[in-house]
C-alpha cells in the first residue's frame, strides 16, 4: 500500500439544503473552488428536514464529522424552516457535549446560494477541524463496523 | 408516610361512581410484591374496597393511563394525581391527546415516594416483604433473620429528594390542602456532570448506559411518549439489538428517547423509576429542560394547558447553535 493511501481522511458528511447550500455548492464547482472529497452530500428539502436521528445514525454508520447547511436565518424557501432548526441543533449539539462527545464534530453553517467561497472555505475549515480530532471511536457503532 | 389513606380515596371515589358522576376509577392496586403497586381500572364500589390502594409505593404516574382509557371507556374517568402528575396532565392536554371532559382530576396530596431502587442499596437484593409503618419501613429480606428499618426519607425516590412542585396544577377537587412549587436544585446533578472534563463525563455515562438492554420501559410509562407509531419499534431503527455493545448504540437510543419529549418533558421521572437497571434516565431529560431554561427562557412543561413548547417554537434572534454549549454560558 502506498504512503498516500495509509493516511487518515475523515468521511464528513455535509447535509445541504436544496435552495440556498446544496446550489452553492454548485456554484463552488462551477467556481472551480477546491473543498475535500472527503464531503459526501446528502440534498435535503430544507435544513429542517434533518432529524436528529439522520446525525447521529450517519456517526454510528462511520462519519467522522457532520455538518448541516441552511439557508440564513430569514431567508429559508419555507419562510421559518431554520428557526426550528436552530433550536434543534443547539440541544442536540449540547447533548452530545453532555454525553462527553466531541461537539467539534457537529456544525451548523448557514450558507447561501451565492456563496460559493463560503461553502468551499467551510468544508475546508471543517475537514481540517475533523482530521485533527482523528478517527471517530466515541460515535461508532460496533455492530456497523464493516 | 402519606397524609391522606386509603380509605379516604375509596370513600370518595366510591361516591362518585354511586352517584354516576364517573364511570370508572383509575387508581393503583397491589401488584405481585408490597413495594409494586400498579396501575389499575375499577368500576365498582366492591372493586374498590377489594384492592384499590394509596401508599408510598404509588409512584406511578396515572396521567398516561387516561389516553386509552378514555378511548375505552364511555363516560368521565376519575383519575387520582400526585402534584408532579398534574404536569402531565396538563401537557397531554395541550397535546390535544386527551380531553378535559373526559376525566374528573382528584388532586392527592404526596409527601415523597419511596422507591425500591433506594431500598435495595440499603438493605441489598431479595426483598420479600416491606411493611410501612408511622416511623418508618420495616424490611424484610430472604438473607437477614430480622427485619431492616429504613427510614421514609432514605427510602425516598431520587426524583422525590428534588420534588420540583407540591401544587396540583389541574384538579377538579383536591383532598388535603393545596401545596406550593418548590425550589428544588434539581438541576445541580446535572451542574455537577457539566463541570467534569469530557473524559469524565463520557466514562460516567458508558457506565450507565451499557447496561442497558432496550426494553423499552422508559418510552413505554412515559406520559410525553404518546405515538401511536413509535421510531424504536422499527427493527431497522438502529438502536433495536437489546444485547448491550458497550457502544455508540446505547447512547443513540437515549438521545432520541429524551430528544423526542425535549420541551415536553414534565420532569416527573418516571422513566427513572421503571428503569430495570437503574439508569439515572431523568438526567438526560433535565439536560434538555436546564439547556432550555438558560438559552430560550424558563420553561416549566405542563405548567398550564395553553403553552408552546419551546422545540416547536423560535424567536428571530436565537443563539446559533455554536454558541450554544452548556446552556449557552461558554463560547466554542
């Protein structure tokens, strides 16, 4: 096996937002805006479609990091879909800090279809964040292991 | 000891159904030990007289019972509650889960309940009998020739030593005199986890929750969990193996668990009381309640019947959830 392959990359997954995140994301391809490939996107309606369960089942399934993009508050396509979101997202973060789990491996990010830079330069902060906290053990499901 | 007997509770309940005001009494009956009294329907006086009890071991709360039993039965329910039931009440009110005309409230008074999970760690396994007498309990058990006495204080449930509330807030009459809401530092476990290091706490909640073994209890006696269709009794849930891996799986299912009754949560740890292992399941509910309180404005479930819960709701200038970690004081 050559060097390259024995690194450790962490698998995030990035649950994006069909009107403001997931287009930016495009406009960062179209951009030609580097972000690691280690970003697997899941298109969601609205950030408010995440159900605390789809986090926590993709970290038990093997994610090393999750991150949900929405519209800016204000601006969701449903009009108050990431308010409820926000709440949401503040407990559930909150909880796993309780349960002794690095926080740092949630994020919310509100991401706009504009902002294709800001997409990029998130996932980048992100990735690098997620690598430098190492595999994940804490959220990891023994009976999901490959 | 509890202020009012049980003869009391019969007497009015038995009035009630003679003169046709109820149908039929929802109130606890003996189960198979001393210390298990359980939930039970009468319908007749004589039903009544033959088991209807109300001592230290009528922790359960009743609330829960009126969403079938209403369904079940025509006419009103008369329903016995404790203070911390009446939350409850109110909160499946709210829900719209029950109507109000369909159950007649006796608000009775409690002084604290006792819990077998308190005994046992004084007195050891193999409880056979439990006598309740003015000074206290007298327990007897398989290994010990005589009886161990416990005090009515030691035997208490944890969730009894920080009762939060002695007022009955939904009632139709009230036997004994009205109580107030009390200051009950119920949040100070919870304080304690939070000013422990990540390790700390993670190694203390791997202790608890690997022992458990998904029976369900805890969703299935609380009164916030009232789908019809519940998540966990899908086999592909994620969380359905009952042999405990030790691992991510345990922990999954008791955030979902409280995350779902988050801001509905009355606080009355009932999921604490029937929890086979003993898991201290109400601090991850009071996380959600304290984190609730300091970021989005004190919230007490089940207060009246006519609130929004604070999940369900938003304010334009909420705290992102980055600046959200122990209840909004520290900044990631």
């Amino acid at each position: 096996m050559s060097e390259l392959n024995q690194e450790y990359k962490p698998l995030i997954v990035a649950f994006c937002c069909n009107w403001c995140s997931y287009a930016g994301a495009d406009l960062a391809g179209s951009n030609r805006l580097a972000y690691p490939a280690d970003v697997k996107i899941i298109r969601v309606p609205c950030s408010c479609r995440v159900n605390p369960m789809f986090i926590l089942r993709a970290f038990q399934r093997g994610a090393d990091g999750v991150i949900l993009c929405g519209c800016h508050p204000g601006d969701c396509h449903y009009t108050t879909g990431n308010y409820y979101t926000r709440r949401r997202m503040s407990m559930l973060f909150s909880m796993l800090d309780y349960l002794g789990i690095e926080r740092e491996r949630t994020r919310v990010e509100w991401v706009s279809a504009a902002e294709g830079a800001k997409f990029a330069s998130t996932m980048n902060d992100f990735a690098k964040k997620v690598a430098s906290l190492g595999p994940n053990k804490r959220l990891e499901d023994l009976r999901c292991k490959p | 000891m509890q202020t009012v007997n049980t003869q009391t509770l019969i007497e009015r309940a038995s009035a009630l159904l003679q003169d046709g005001t109820v149908s039929a009494v929802l109130g606890w009956k003996r189960g198979e030990f001393d210390y298990d009294m359980t939930p039970a329907v009468f319908t007749t006086a004589e039903e009544l007289a033959a088991g209807f009890v109300y001592n230290d071991f009528c922790g359960a709360n009743l609330s829960k019972y009126l969403l079938k039993k209403t369904r079940e039965i025509q006419g009103k329910i008369l329903v016995f509650l404790k203070p911390c039931d009446t939350y409850s009440f109110n909160q499946l009110l709210t829900e719209h889960r029950i109507h109000r005309e369909n159950a007649y409230v006796i608000g009775v008074p409690c002084s604290g309940m006792a819990d077998i999970h308190s005994i046992r760690k004084i007195t050891g396994e193999g409880i056979a009998r439990v006598e309740l007498t003015e000074g206290g309990l007298l327990v007897h058990t398989l290994y010990d020739d005589a009886p161990v006495a416990v005090s009515y204080e030691d035997a208490m449930a944890d969730r009894c030593k920080t009762c939060k509330s002695k007022k009955h807030v939904a009632y139709d009459e009230l036997l004994g005199e009205e109580g107030d809401v009390l200051d009950s530092h119920r949040f100070d476990e919870v304080a304690k986890l939070e000013a422990m290091t990540p390790d700390e706490r993670f190694a203390f909640w791997q202790g608890e929750l690997s022992r458990c073994i998904r029976c369900n209890a805890c969703r299935d006696v609380c009164p916030a969990c009232t789908c019809e269709k519940c998540v966990f009794d899908n086999p592909d849930s994620g969380v359905e193996n009952k042999a405990p891996g030790g691992d991510f799986e345990e922990k999954m299912f008791h955030i979902i668990r409280a995350f779902h009754v988050a801001g509905r949560c009355t606080d009355c740890g009932e999921c604490s009381r029937v929890c086979p292992q003993d898991i201290p399941l109400h601090l991850l509910n009071r996380k959600f309640i304290s984190d609730i309180n300091k970021t989005y404005g004190e919230y007490q479930a089940g207060e009246t019947a006519d609130q929004r819960p604070p999940l369900v709701n938003f304010t334009q200038n909420d705290p992102e959830p980055s600046d959200v970690v122990k209840g909004g004081h520290d900044h990631a």
